[in-house]
C-alpha cells in the first residue's frame, strides 16, 4: 500500500475478559514490528474487557476503541457509558452507529450525532458507521441514505473537529453471518460517492483525509480486493479477525498487495 491502511475488528458481544487478554497478547507480538507510516491495527473489544485490554496495548502498535458511548458525560441514564469513563482506560476511538446499534437498538441518525460531538469534545476518534438496508439499496436509494448519516453526523461541527472523524461503511446486508458479501465494485461506487460528500462539505483538502474504511463479510479471500479499491483506506473485520492468527493474515495482505 502506498498509503496508511486501518484495519480493525468489533468483538461485539463474543470475547470475554479472558478471551480479549489472550487475543490482543498474542497480536501485540505479531504487530510489534509494523511501521506506525503504513498500518494502524484497532481493536474493539466489550466494556468489561476495556481496563485489561488497555493494560496490555499501551505502548503497543494497537489502538483500543469501545463499541459504543452515551452523548452525555454523566446523569441518569442506566445501562449507559460515558465518555470520561471509557478514557480512564486508554480508549482512543469509539464506534457509533454500528449497524447492530441502528437496526437491534433503534439509535437514530440525530442520536449518532449527539454522540460524534460528544467523542470529540473528549479527544476520542468517533468511528461512525453507515450503510442502506437491502430495501434502501434496492430502491436506489443508498448514497442518498449514506448522505443523511454523514451530513447529520457532522452537522454544525467546527471544520478541525469534523477532520478528526473516520467513518465505515457498512451496508446492513452484508454484515454477520446472514450477510450477502458485497461486489468491491459495488463498495468502490459508495466510497467515491462518500468521498465527494466530504470533499463538498470540507473542502479538497480536509474532505480527502478522512478515512474510509469498509466492513461487511470481510474475510482472506476478499480482502486484497477491497482495499485495492479507489477510496478504499482499510477494512474493519468482524468474524474473520476474532482468530487473532486469521487477523494477522488479513492485516497483511491489506498492507503488503
Ligand atoms: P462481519 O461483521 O465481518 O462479521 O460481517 C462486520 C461488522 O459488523 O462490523
């Protein structure tokens, strides 16, 4: 790759504390050697395995990030986790709007909007994600579905702030184990569709630095082939990557093409 590649997984609610150690021990190892310019590994495990995981990927090649925050720092709100509480232990991204949040926990676009400001106000990385249902898609109606995300997402945002975000595209029926895999050209189409949203909204410059990074049924076999796409600037993996030796593999076939 001639650029900087992410590539990350989403344990979702799978890894325990245990399970989560032993992974990111034995990845640490693996990706000890690999150059900041050209790679940069995230793992996103369950709250609970958040302080252990943090533990061991300080002054590591990976980057922590949770599955999900409130848009608040504190108050009444049960079951939820604040952004000051997910930085005690080293948290750098957080993912918002994962497709299991939208369509399981009906999140809505103007929640994921107060969360992105609210990640950023905190110095964390929002990772937001995006994609059509197969409806959406087969009414034609995607890119403008990807648009209504991002454009609410970033609403009203300071230009430096919006530069920070990354997003991941992911569309709904390409995800988990029902998942239909995507044509790359297919995935090609809505990152240039994406990349000339951001470009009109912050300009040639900022526009061109956000990355974006594709999810949905990524595997070995596939992966070569999504990241040589036009737009496309790294993979986040779900079920491939949760065999840490399989993730490795992935991680270098994105980066060495
Ligand atoms: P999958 O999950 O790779 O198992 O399809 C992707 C995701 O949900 O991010």
């Amino acid at each position: 790759m001639d650029k900087k590649a992410y590539v990350g997984t989403n344990f979702k609610m799978y890894k325990t504390i245990c399970e989560t150690e032993e992974y990111l021990v034995k990845l640490k190892k693996l990706t000890g050697q690999l150059p900041e310019e050209i790679a940069e590994i995230f793992v996103i495990p369950s709250f609970t395995a958040l302080p252990a995981a943090g533990a061991i990927v300080k002054d590591s090649r990976i980057k922590l990030g949770a599955q999900n925050m409130c848009w608040e720092d504190m108050g009444p709100f049960t079951g939820e986790i604040s952004p000051v509480m997910l930085k005690e232990f080293g948290t750098e991204i957080v993912e918002i709007g994962h497709s299991e949040r939208r369509h399981t926990f009906g999140e809505t676009d103007e929640e994921e909007r107060k969360k992105v400001r609210k990640a950023l106000e905190h110095g964390l990385i929002p990772l937001l994600c995006v994609g059509e249902t197969l409806q959406q898609r087969k009414r034609g109606i995607g890119d403008e579905i990807l648009s209504m995300q991002i454009k609410t997402a970033l609403y009203n945002l300071p230009l430096r702030q919006m530069e920070k975000i990354r997003i991941a595209y992911e569309p709904v029926w390409a995800i988990g184990v029902n998942g239909i895999p995507a044509e790359p050209q297919y995935v090609a189409g809505r990152h240039s569709h994406m990349r000339d949203l951001l470009i009109d909204m912050l300009g040639e410059r900022s526009g061109n630095c956000i990355p974006l990074i594709y999810g949905g049924s990524v595997n070995l076999k596939n992966a070569k082939q999504f990241i040589g796409m036009e737009n496309v600037d790294g993979l986040f993996v779900g079920r491939s990557a949760w065999d840490v030796e399989n993730f490795w593999r992935i991680i270098q076939e994105v980066l060495y093409q």
